[in-house]
C-alpha cells in the first residue's frame, strides 16, 4: 500500500505537467464584443417627407378646401440619452425643421349677397419643432424606440377673391400632440444613423382679418413625417 502512494505521488508532476501542456494547445476562447453605449449629448440631422391634411374654411360663405398635400422636411436634431440597463434606454430630443409643405385649391364658386363670387385658397407649412420623450430597447447597438410629445409648426393661409383679386392672408403657430416610432443604429462609438416616423395633431385656428365683411375663416390640419438621419453623440 505504501508503494502505491508512493509510485501515485511520484507521477503527480507527470500528470500537472501534461494537463498543463494541454491547456496551453487549447485556444483561448474569444473576447466577448463590448456592449454599445447609447448614454450621452447628441446633435443630428435629418431629411425626409411629410404629408398633411386639413381644411381651410371661409366662415361666411361656407366655402372649404380639403386635401392631403406633400413636401420636404429637413433640419436638425438635439438630444440626451440615459441607458438604464443593457436592454433600457430613455431620452429626450427636440427636432427643427423647415418644410415646403404647401397646396393652393381649386376656385369654389359661392354666392355673397346674392352675387356669385369665387374663392381660391391656399395653405402652407413654413416650420415644424418637437419636444419629446423617447423610450428604447437595445440590442447592443440597435435601438428600437417609441416617442410621445409635443410639437408646434408654423403655417400661413390666404383667401383669395379671384374675381376683384382681393385676398386676406395670415399666419399662426399652433401646438399639438406628437407620437412616433423608429429604428437607430450605432455605425461606431459616436455616430448613428435612424429612420423615423412622426404624428403631429395640430390645434385649429381661426382668423378674424376678415376677406369679406364679417367674415373669418378656420384652419385645422395634422402633418406625418418620415425622416432619416445621423446623430453625433458626444
């Protein structure tokens, strides 16, 4: 028995030796890829398209103009993002666009007075600014994310007599709800690049510079964009 411990201990070094030659054949499994960091100041850009509906109605006459009408939007991005857990991201952003959303209707023909008198209107979006809250889920560096808001654009309107050729413009910004959804991804540390989509509900207006006597006129629309973009996040 003691010859056994003693021919078992003498074989112990043989034994480490070649476990440890082993161990040293075996690759070295690779580095794990270092999870994206979404935390921190952006500033971007964006471009894209945006469409609107609403109506322009004349309050005396009744006439009203309706339609879906398109533009370009572009302009640029601000932003802060808190990544709460690898999967978790919130933030805030606020955008400022210029558009060149604008439509001019057909003539309606409407009687004042009596008289058979024919309007033309016309109605356009000169800016569009946002304020809101983004809530993600990473996957290192994709991000998928929904946002909720508020935005304010600034339009004009004009009514127009085409028959005396005496027309009433005005312009108002207007705030309304904004939600929308999209898709970024990190290209690098710094540098991302999204695609976007946005919903904004606009409040109406009325204006009381009157293109007859005692009359105004109402604007309500609503506006979606999609956009695309890079962000430099600092």
């Amino acid at each position: 028995m003691k010859k056994a411990w003693l021919s078992a201990i003498a074989a112990l070094p043989a034994l480490l030796t070649s476990a440890f030659a082993a161990d040293l054949r075996r690759p070295a499994p690779p580095p794990m890829a270092p999870i994206y960091n979404w935390t921190g100041f952006y500033l971007g850009a964006n471009v894209g398209g945006a469409w609107a509906s609403g109506t322009l109605t004349d309050n005396l006459t009744g006439a009203s103009f309706s339609g879906d009408h398109s533009g370009v939007i572009g302009g640029g991005t601000a932003g802060y993002n808190w990544q709460l857990s690898p999967n978790f991201v919130v933030g805030i952003e606020g955008t400022l666009d210029g558009t060149s959303i604008g439509q001019t209707s057909n003539i309606v023909t409407v009687p004042i007075h009596g008289v058979p008198t024919a309007i033309q209107g016309s109605v356009d979006t000169n800016w569009i600014a946002t304020l809101a809250g983004r809530i993600g889920y990473a996957q290192n560096n994709v991000l998928y994310y929904f946002k909720g808001g508020g935005g304010w654009a600034n339009n004009s309107a004009t009514l127009t007599d085409t028959i005396t050729g005496a027309s009433v413009s005005a312009s108002s910004t207007r705030g309304g709800g904004l939600f929308g959804a999209g898709i970024e991804y990190g290209i690098s540390p710094n540098w991302t690049l999204k695609a976007e989509y946005g919903h904004l509900e606009l409040d109406h207006w009325t204006n009381s510079g009157p293109l007859f006597p005692g009359d105004t006129f109402t604007v309500s629309r609503h506006i979606n964009m999609f956009t695309v973009g890079a962000n430099y996040k600092f």
